[in-house]
C-alpha cells in the first residue's frame, strides 16, 4: 500500500433496539452494499466483536476504510454515496467514533 494511504477506523455500538443477529445482517449486508459504491475506496472490512467475552471493550464492532490519500477520502465522505453511507449508520448504530489512522503493513500475506 502507499505510504501516505490512510484508514479510516470506526467504532460503533449496535442500537438498542436491535438484536445482535440484526445488527449483523444489517451492516454486513446492507450498509457494506452501500460502502461499494462510495468512491476511491480501495478496501473496506467489518470486524464484530463478542461483547460478552469483551465487555471493556464497549463497541460492537469496528470498520476499517483503506484510501489512497487524505484527500480521496475527502472526496469520497463529500461525494452523495459517502454521505447516504454515512447517514446510513444510524440505521443500525446507537452511537460511534471514528479515526483517521496511517497503516504501516508489517506482514501482509
């Protein structure tokens, strides 16, 4: 990956209301639906977590979002996919943070 790529991490928490079977099929079926069509993204991936063996932890999953650079990601959460993307989250997320990271590849099969 380039060396100035970016990543972009969210954190988010499963609405009340929903079970946790929901909130899985929702964000590993619609909402991801939604991420491929958002522009200059080069990978996206869903990482769910146990909350019952990681109670500290206090997110139910976490996204990771791959561009090249700063500015395409930019680009990418202006464009109107990116913004329906976006919006989407409160479909099926309570709440949640995100970061903006720089990935270093270390070993990478």
């Amino acid at each position: 990956m380039h060396h100035n790529a970016v990543k972009r991490i969210g954190f988010l928490v499963k609405k009340a209301a929903m079970s946790q079977e929901q909130f899985e099929n929702y964000w590993l079926n619609k909402h991801a639906e939604l991420c491929k069509s958002v522009p200059h993204v080069l990978r996206y991936s869903i990482n769910l977590v146990d909350r019952q063996r990681f109670p500290q932890l206090g997110y139910d999953g976490i996204s990771e979002i791959w561009f090249k650079s700063e500015a395409a990601l930019a680009a990418a959460l202006a464009s109107s996919e990116g913004k329906t993307l976006l919006g989407d989250s409160a479909n099926f997320a309570e709440r949640g943070m995100s970061v903006f990271a720089r990935e270093f590849q270390i070993i990478w099969n």
